[in-house]
C-alpha cells in the first residue's frame, strides 16, 4: 500500500512545484513585458494569470474524474504527469504574456492528478487511517510548497528587457522573437494563432457536460448531496485569494504600503510557510482531526485564519514603525500562522467530499469536487489582483486602501464559517460506515421490538393464568 502512498505523493509535490513556483515571480513577470508602467496595476494581470489554468480545470475535471471510474486511475494518473511535465517545460521559454497564459491554460486543462490521487488514497485506506492517509496529500503539497518558492524565487533572473523571462539566449535562438515584435501582438491575433487550447476546452466541456447529465440525474444528485461540497470547497476561494494579494502587497513601494521585497524576499516567506505546513499536516493534523472531527477542524483552521488575513496589512505599520527585523518577523510569523491553520482545512475537505459517496462513484465525485475547486480558484485570483489594484490605485482612505482587499478576504473566511454550519455532521463518517450502522441500528430496533412483542405475549398469558386461578 505504501508504494501507491508514495507515487501518489511524488504526483502530488510535482503539481505543487508547478503551482506554486511562480507565485513569488509573477508580479516581476508581468512587469518584465513593459505591459505597464505602473507597479499598482500588474495586480489585474498577475490575477488573471494565476487564475487561468484553474479556469481550464473547470472544462477538464470531471470528464477525467469519470474517464477514470472507467479505465482506471493508473492510466490518467501517468498521462496527467506527462503532460505537466511537458507544459511545465514549455512554460520555461516563455516569451510573452499571451505564451505564458496558452502553457498555463494547457496545464490547467491537461493535468487531472489531486482528484485521481484523493480518489485511490481513499479506496485503499481504511476508516481507522483515513485521516493520515488524506494528510499525505498535504504532507506532499507541503513539500512542493517548501521547494517551489525556492525554485521560483531563488533561481529567477529579470535582467531580460526584451520579454524572454527563463533561459534567454536558447529562447532566443528558438523563437527568433524580440520584445518589440511581441508588444504588436493582439487578443485576436493569439485567439487565431492559438485557437486550438479553446477548442480543446469547448471539446471537454461538451464531453463532461453529456457525461453528467448522463450518469447523474437530479436523485442521484441528491444522494450526492452536492451542495456540501460547495459549501466546503469555497475555501479553496479564500486561500487563493490570499495568496495571490500577499506577493502584491509585498511587491509594492513602502509608501503604497509595501515593503518593496524582491522575489526570493517572498519566496522566503512562502518556503518557510510550506515548511510549517509539511510539520502541522503529518503530526498534528490525524490526531487533532481524530480528537474534533473534520468538519470541526475544517471551521476552526478558517475562523483562525481570518484573523491572519484581516491583520496582514499591518505589515507595513510595524516595518515603518519598528524597523525591518519586526516586518520580517511579522511576515514570518503570519505565513506559519497561516499554515498551521491551513493544515486544518486542506486534508479535511478532501476527507468530507470522500465520505460524501459511495466507492463505486468516488472518481466522479472527486471530478466534481475538483470542478467546483477550479471555479473557485480560477475566479479568485483574478478577483484578487483587480480588487488589489484597485485598492491602491483608488487614492482613497482606510479601509478602502490597500487594506481593502485583506478585509474582503476577511469577511469571505467568516461567510464560509457560518455557511460550514449548514453541512451535516454526517459527513464525518465515511460512506459505508453509515450504512453499516444503519443496518445495525436497523438490527437492533428489530431486536428491540421483537423483545417487547415476546415480553407482551408472556405478559398476556400470565394475565390470562391468573384470570383462571381466580375464576376456579
């Protein structure tokens, strides 16, 4: 069983590595093509950049969630990791804004492996180990969450003002492009020279669209109950759309409320935080999840969490203030913060979506969950970066100013607590759990009454004994 365990959680640091690597450059990125001048706008772009191949996963997931009920989880699993091997390498040689969001959206669109991985660490654990076997996903993002700033952050180089971002000269030598060229680019004119990603979206919106309707009508849907995992998976929204402003924020001049960090600055932050996310996910999470429930815990790490994001933005204040061994000790502390209660969050939704159906459709519903997921992370970065930029372009005051954005988040964190409470506490328990204490809850009503009926009949014939001994 712990060989699968391992593969699958190889598969899992290789999509963290690929996720996370670019958060610590991206704001330095969309800078390097001159798209703008100013540093207070790269947030829109930075936003819809971090959101697009989430957009694709929404056309993708659930088709291969299903595709996999049928021939297998083996076979997607490996055609998922060629292809982000294969996107991954040709993100490398980027060129210009509209290479980087085409490589992006082909991975987005490609690569189905965290619901496939859920789906088989589900059917091969067991009820008494469910909680450390769904941690060894987080276990493992946690890992590409320690390496990817690093590789980010660490090895990037912005030297290149004509637009090539990784590996220049061999980029160059390929491409034959200058930046110059590139800013003559058009939307309509990438929508023509590379229309076949939105035809391949359309295709695999078509294909999961006919496969839903097919294989799951409305009472099936409501034995699926749906709606739970909405409830729940609205978290995947407010951790990404923290991650998307936290690197904006910090990006930015000290007088815009910044502390004008470089990229490996950030990447720092963000390995440190994925260092505290490995430790919290094996160690603390089965036990405390054993000891509260996953749903409990699930609330607990988002109510704690709000109180990280609302006071973010304070960064600033204290570096001013304190001087900048008490900012890099406030961003510091703030990142393992929020990985300890992101630890929390993150095994517990995938335990709560697996409980929520049997085995038989577990690959399905796991493509729904990833569906729902995408939707969230792929409108939350890009609600992030505008509402970002427009925060600090907005010359308005407190709250309304680069605060704004972390009080949003704020306020998203504590709707979804209080929409946590509309999920049953049935959920806790896995499928075939229920329904084996459903039968035996069944099974010892039948006992009971069968005991009463016996008890009656005994009752009555000693009435009845009494009745003749009194007559005679």
């Amino acid at each position: 069983m712990w060989g699968q365990v391992f593969v699958i959680a190889f598969s899992v640091v290789s999509d963290a590595l690929n996720i996370i690597q670019s958060i610590p450059y991206i704001p330095f990125l969309i800078e390097s093509f001159h798209i703008t001048d100013s540093k207070k706008q790269v947030g829109y772009l930075a936003g819809l950049l971090m959101s697009i191949s989430h957009i694709c996963q929404i056309f993708s997931s659930f088709f291969f969630g299903t595709l996999s009920d049928k021939i297998g989880r083996r076979k997607i699993m490996i055609f998922g990791n060629f292809a982000l091997a294969i996107t991954t390498f040709l993100f490398g040689f980027t060129f210009n804004i509209w290479w980087v969001f085409l490589t992006k959206g082909l991975s987005g669109l490609l690569y189905e492996n965290i619901g496939i991985a859920n789906t088989i660490l589900n059917e091969i654990c067991s009820s008494g180990n469910q909680a450390l076997c769904m941690s060894v996903v987080g276990f493992s993002f946690g890992i590409g969450s320690v390496g990817g700033p690093i590789l980010g952050g660490y090895t990037v180089h912005l030297d290149a003002k004509k637009g090539s971002f990784w590996m220049d000269e061999l980029n160059y030598q390929i491409f034959e492009r200058n930046f110059k060229d590139d800013e003559k680019q058009s939307f309509g004119t990438f929508l023509k020279s590379h229309k076949y990603i939105f035809l391949l979206c359309l295709l695999y919106g078509l294909i999961s669209l006919v496969l839903f309707i097919k294989k799951f009508q409305i009472k099936k849907l409501e034995k699926f109950k749906l709606k739970n995992q909405i409830k729940i998976l609205k978290i995947r929204f407010i951790f990404i759309f923290f991650d998307t402003i936290v690197p904006l924020l910090l990006f930015q001049e000290e007088k815009d409320g910044g502390l004008d960090f470089e990229a490996h600055e950030i990447a720092t932050g963000s390995s440190v935080s994925g260092a505290s996310f490995l430790f919290f996910q094996i160690l603390l999470y089965p036990k405390i999840s054993r000891y509260i429930s996953p749903l409990n815990a699930y609330r607990i790490g988002v109510g704690a969490n709000a109180l990280v994001f609302v006071a973010f933005p304070f960064i600033n204040s204290i570096h001013v203030r304190f001087g900048w061994q008490a900012g890099w000790a406030f961003y510091l502390t703030a990142m393992v913060l929020r990985s300890l209660f992101e630890s929390l969050t993150y095994s517990s939704t995938f335990i709560l979506i697996n409980n929520s159906a049997k085995s038989f459709r577990i690959g399905g519903i796991n493509g729904i969950g990833q569906t729902i997921s995408a939707f969230f992370r792929a409108f939350g970065p890009t609600l992030a970066g505008s509402l970002s930029s427009w925060s600090m372009t907005n010359n308005a005051k407190f709250p309304f100013n680069y605060y704004f954005s972390f009080f949003f988040n704020f306020l998203l964190a504590i709707l979804t607590i209080i929409v946590s409470f509309l999920v049953p506490k049935w959920i806790n328990k896995r499928a075939f759990i229920r329904n084996k204490m459903k039968r035996k809850l069944k099974k010892e009503k039948q006992k009971q009454k069968q005991k009463q009926k016996v008890e009656q009949e005994k009752s009555e014939d000693e009435n009845e004994i009494i009745d003749l001994t009194e007559k005679f």
